[in-house]
C-alpha cells in the first residue's frame, strides 16, 4: 500500500477512534441519566423517531456515495474546475432533498399516532417529532461540505472540532436534563448545538479549500452528470435495502409489540452500534484511500489491501461478537438493571445479526470506492421483501425474536454472499468461493471460541457480578486470540502486521 495512503488511512482510523471514543463514554452517560430521568418509554419514542427520520432520509437516494467517488479521481489529479462543478451541483441536490424531507414528514403526521402503541407519557410525540425532522433537514442544508474533505482522505483534520462539540452537546443536554426534566428542552439543545457544529465546521473546510466554489456558475459535465445518475439509480436500491434491514426494527416492535419494548430493545441496538461504529471508523477510513487506490492499480494490488482489511474487521468482529454473546446482559444489568434484559434467544439473533452486518464492512468499503453500485441492484429489494414479510409474520407470533430472527434470513439469503460476488467478480477478477472458503474459517473459529469458553465458564461461578463480567471479558479475549493465531499465523495478512509492528519498533 502506498505510504501517504497508508499513513492517511491510520490518520483517519485513529482520529474516528478518538472521536467515538468520545460519542461513547459521554453517550452512555447522558443515556444512563435518560433512563432513569424520563423512563423506557421516552428513550422508545427516541428510537421510533430515529428510525422514522432514517426512512425520510432515503430521499437523498445515495447521492453522497456517488459524488464522492466522483470526486476520487478529480482530487487525485487536482482537476480543480471539476471538483468546483461537482460539489455546486451537491449543494443544489442537497437543498432539494432537505425540502422533500419536508415534505415526507408533514405527509407522514396523521399516521403517527398509529406507530405509537401502548404511549402514556404527556408529552406531545408531534412536537418531538418535529424537532427530530428539523435537526434532519438542517444537516442536510448545512452539512453538504463535508463531503469535500473526507474523500480527499484529510477527515482527521475535523478531530478536534468532532469532540470539542461532543463534549459541548451532550454536557449541556445532560445539564437541561437534570435541571428540567423535560424531553423537550433535552431535544432543542441537541438541535440547536448540532446546528452551531455544522456551521463551524462548513467554516473550516472553506478556510482549507479556498479554490472551492460552492456557488459554481459552470453546470456539472453531461458525462460526469450521467455517471452519477447511473450509480445514483444503483446504491438507490442498497439504501432502501439497508433501511429496510437496519431501520425499521424499532417501528416494527413499537408497532407490533409496544412502546416499552422498543427502549429496552434501543439499549442493545445503541451498545451493537456503538460496537459496530468502532469497527467501521477502522475499516471504513479506507474507504477514499481505496478510491484513490483504485483508479490506477491492477485487481492483484487492490484485492491485497482488502484482504488486510477484511482481516483486521473480523478479528474485532469476531472477538466483539462473542463477548456481546456471553456478556451483553451482564453489561445491560450492570448498567440499568436486570428489568431492561431480554432473554438469551434474543441475544444469540443480535449476536448473529451484529456479526452478519459488520463482516460486510470491507465488502462495502470496496463497492463503494470502486462505484460498483448498479450489478446487484435488485439484491436489497429482495431482501427487503424477505425481511418485511418475515418481520410481520414472525413477529406477531414470536414477538422480538421473530423480528430478530427475520433480519437473521434476510442477511443469510441475500447480501451476505452476493456482495461479496460482485467485488470478487467486477473488482478483483476472481471467484468468489475464495471469500466463502474464509469466511468458512471464520466461523470455525468463533465456533470453537465459543465451544472452549462455555466449557472454561462452567468450571467457576464467581458471585460478584461486575468480577465475574471483568474475568469472562479477559478470557473470552484470550481464548480468542489464541485460536485468531493459530488459524492465520501462515497468512500474508498476519506477516504483513507482524513485519509492520517490527519496522515501528526498530525506528523507536
């Protein structure tokens, strides 16, 4: 891997780091405060809305992926008059989506007392929705330049900025909070402060790209125009996919279970996304170096850089995978309470599920840098049907884990392996079977991982919760690390960490 790619990759992977390290420690805080303050059912309709405005959210289509890949190349070649066309023609498309959410969400009002089931709370659910619809629209009419900087991998350079308002917005939501004890008050300053980053950060990278014209009087080329429309009408498809997978879990237990259930189901979703989101801010940093990458290198080069990718994201998956299994509730209890745990085959489908979603992020990384949107375009439509149709029937009889469960066979069917076919296909010219033959090995591991822990756990009993969560943690990472070992020890990819950790440690 090149040397400046590689060293912004590590720049962007650490300054992500840092950041939701940040998001992590003052979210749970502020979380834990919420919960006890304002009750299960508030903390439901914060996951209801959440999910509702992701739906409203689809408008923009995947407008952002297709014009920062169209951005890879006239960033590398510092073809200045192209980058100035692209992002006036995003700013333009940008305003248009933040009216049509507008739109949508006056639209969507007279049905959202029928998503709400089992609410008893006195605040007016229209009014917090619509400070979620506004928070919404105001990031798309201010957030658009950021775009800019992350494509030309230089995301790091926004570090300080991230966690300054980080600690702004949640120290002044968890003050109004105690003071107030009102959902409202809570809610305007999360917008209002959200508000103030944007426009601090659009001022900085405007500061940083002078040359930038975001008012561009010269229209967007026809070929550059049709190029984005084709890949648009591509990822389109993969949105309306993932919403369907990942975003509608809480309208549909609010819907078909209760209000309740949903906040104590956001809890876990909330530790999963934080999980996953550490993962992603390593692997995903990659994304514009892969951009960058793959306009000029042969498949051999670019499927090199994907295996390294692939197997730092299942070594964090797969240890993180067993520890959500074995340690999820203990955690939840530690945390709230023992009255906010769902049962153990809850956990084993949200296990599955984190582990079936994370080990598609360099699978995505590399889709997404290389504009392969359009091959498998129907592919999330089907697993939208699967997943609906199944949510609805499993869950009216199984209640959350038929929810779960349905997301599971979604995954399994569809995206899991068709994915994988159209970067191994299209990208690196070769067959997929040496993806699956992998992935294969990785769940051999996670199998005898989790086969040697239950045995190892049944020998000791330790009464100390928070000791016996603290124990289990080390060894469920040590049991891990010594099959990750074994198992890769005589890879490229181990060698290449091995020889990199080597090189650091003669220079100091």
């Amino acid at each position: 891997m090149n040397t400046n790619r590689l060293q912004k990759t590590i720049f962007n992977s650490i300054s992500n780091v840092l950041v939701l390290f940040s998001t992590t420690i003052l979210s749970f805080i502020l979380r834990t405060f919420f919960i006890k303050i304002l009750g299960e059912q508030c903390l439901g309709l914060d996951g209801l809305f959440t999910n509702i405005l992701s739906l409203l959210s689809l408008s923009e289509l995947g407008i952002s992926t297709a014009i920062s890949y169209s951005l890879y190349k006239p960033l590398a070649t510092e073809n200045k008059d192209k980058i100035n066309k692209i992002m006036s023609f995003y700013k333009k498309i940008y305003q248009s989506i933040a009216f049509l959410i507008l739109i949508f969400s006056l639209v969507l009002l007279p049905f959202l007392h029928l998503m709400v089931k089992d609410y008893n709370v006195s605040y007016n659910i229209y009014l917090i929705y619509g400070l979620y619809v506004l928070d919404t629209i105001l990031s798309y009419l201010t957030s658009y330049k950021v775009i800019l900087i992350e494509a030309d991998q230089k995301n790091y350079k926004l570090t300080s900025i991230k966690i300054l308002f980080n600690f702004l917005t949640y120290g002044l939501q968890l003050t109004f909070l105690l003071c107030t004890k009102n959902l409202i008050w809570y809610l305007i300053i999360r917008v209002g402060v959200r508000q103030v980053e944007r426009i601090v950060t659009n001022i900085y990278i405007g500061k940083k790209y002078p040359a930038v014209q975001f008012q561009y009087p010269k229209k967007i080329d026809k070929e550059d125009g049709d190029e984005i429309k084709k890949n648009v009408k591509g990822i389109i498809f993969h949105k309306i996919g993932n919403y369907a997978v990942n975003g509608t879990d809480n309208i549909l237990i609010s819907s078909i279970v209760n209000i309740a259930t949903t906040g104590i189901y956001s809890n876990y979703l909330s530790i999963v996304s934080i999980i996953r989101n550490f993962i992603g801010s390593i692997v995903v940093s990659a994304t514009a170096s892969f951009g960058n990458l793959n306009v000029n290198n042969p498949p051999e080069v670019k499927l090199n850089v994907f295996n390294i990718m692939d197997f730092v994201c299942f070594f964090l998956t797969g240890l993180f995978a067993i520890g959500i299994y074995f340690l999820i509730n203990s955690f939840i209890t530690l945390w709230i309470g023992s009255n906010y745990t769902v049962n153990i085959y809850c956990v084993i489908l949200i296990t599955m599920n984190f582990y079936l979603n994370a080990m598609l992020l360099p699978i995505d990384t590399v889709k997404d840098a290389s504009g392969k949107y359009y091959q498998d375009r129907y592919v999330p439509i089907i697993q939208t049907i699967i997943n609906i149709t199944l949510s609805f029937l499993l869950g009216y009889f199984m209640g959350l884990p038929g929810i779960l469960l349905a997301t599971t066979i979604s995954y399994l069917s569809t995206v899991s392996w068709s994915k994988a076919y159209i970067v191994y296909k299209y990208i690196f010219d070769k067959n997929v079977i040496l993806y699956l033959k992998k992935q294969c090995k990785n769940l051999l591991i996670l199998f005898l991982s989790i086969l040697v822990a239950n045995f190892v756990f049944s020998l000791f009993h330790v009464k100390n919760l928070l000791f016996d969560f603290i124990l289990k943690g080390c060894t469920l990472t040590f049991i891990f690390c010594i099959f990750f070992i074994v198992f890769y020890i005589r890879s490229n990819e181990f060698h290449f960490f091995k020889n990199l950790i080597l090189q650091k440690l003669k220079k100091t």
